[in-house]
C-alpha cells in the first residue's frame, strides 16, 4: 500500500502546488494501482476456493497391490 499512499500524497502537493496536469496523471496512476490491487484480491479469493477434485497422489497409488484369487 505504500505505493498508494506515496500517489496520494504526491497528488494532494500537486493540487496545493497548483499543477492540474501532474495532479489528473497521478489520479489515473493510483486508479491504475487500485485495479491492480483488486485484480490480485480477485485472484487470490479465487486461488482459495479452488475445488479438490480427489485426485490420488503418487504416494496413495504406489502401495496398493492386486492380489488374484487362486482356484
């Protein structure tokens, strides 16, 4: 968040300074920095309901045996 806040306060001095062209790009900058931010929040909620399908891993496999039945 550090980013933001620096494009904050860069955008607040900009505006007490009186530079509207620098103020309007840091404004499309930090709008650019919260859609990253709430893309990767989108990912990461995404990421944690992922769904185990049950696939069996090597080691629960290796194991097994099949046995015939001798008559």
């Amino acid at each position: 968040m550090d980013i933001r806040d620096n494009l904050i306060d860069r955008i607040a001095e900009a505006e007490r300074e009186g530079w509207a062209g620098e103020a309007e790009g840091l404004k499309i900058s930090l709008a650019s920095a919260n859609a990253k931010l709430a893309q990767l929040d989108n990912l990461i909620t995404q990421r944690a309901a992922a769904i185990h399908l049950g696939m069996p891993t090597f080691p629960d496999v290796a194991g097994r045996h099949i046995t015939r039945n001798q008559g």
